[in-house]
C-alpha cells in the first residue's frame, strides 16, 4: 500500500493507480481508506472521465457491493473497454468475490460471456 501511495503521488494521482490503491486497502482489510478512495473517485467522475470499472471496484473494496455492481452494469452497457478487456477473466484477480455474486453473472449472461 506504500508503494501504490508513492504511485498515485508520482502519477498526479491517476485514475488507475487510485483503483488499484482501493483495492490494495480494501485486501489490506483497510475498509476506510479503500471507502475514502472510492469517494474520490465518484467526486472526480463528475468533471472527469472514470471509467465505470474503476468506481465498481473501487465501491467493492469499499464495502458498497450494490453500488459496485450497478458500475459494473454501466460500464457493460456502455462497451468500455477495460471491462472488455478484463469482463471475462480479469474480475477475478482483481475483484474475486463477484464470482460468488449472481448479479455479477446476470450482467456476463448479458453480453453473452456465460
């Protein structure tokens, strides 16, 4: 969690870096800090673009479940592209307890990934 710190400082706090940082304190069991990254986010969508996958796992690790998913609905419906790029296998690494979601399969079934 240091090193993400000294990352998203470093990357005038990327957008990225910032969701892997949620993720990073949400594992660490760091629920707050995962919560105060979140919010930060959600802030910054409204004057910049967040893709959706962002503040879905950002809200997860942040203890916000139902909020995470309706992110991650917006961000299929959407086409993004990191959740093409990760939809299929990537949540698993990053987020594994959507696999357990059946909202989480319901938006897979959707785009025909399940």
């Amino acid at each position: 969690v240091a090193r993400g710190e000294a990352t998203a400082a470093a990357s005038a706090r990327h957008v990225w870096i910032v969701g892997e940082l949620a993720m990073g304190y949400g594992r660490a069991g760091q629920q707050h800090q995962a919560a105060a990254l979140y919010r930060e986010l959600v802030e910054r969508s409204t004057r910049e673009y967040v893709e959706s996958v962002w503040l879905a796992g950002a809200a997860e690790w942040a203890g916000r479940g139902d909020e995470a998913l309706a992110h991650l609905r917006a961000s299929a419906d959407a086409h993004q592209p990191l959740f093409a790029m990760a939809g299929r296998h990537g949540f698993r690494l990053f987020v594994p307890q959507w696999e357990q979601r059946a909202e989480y399969h319901e938006i897979l079934r959707g785009l025909g990934w399940a």
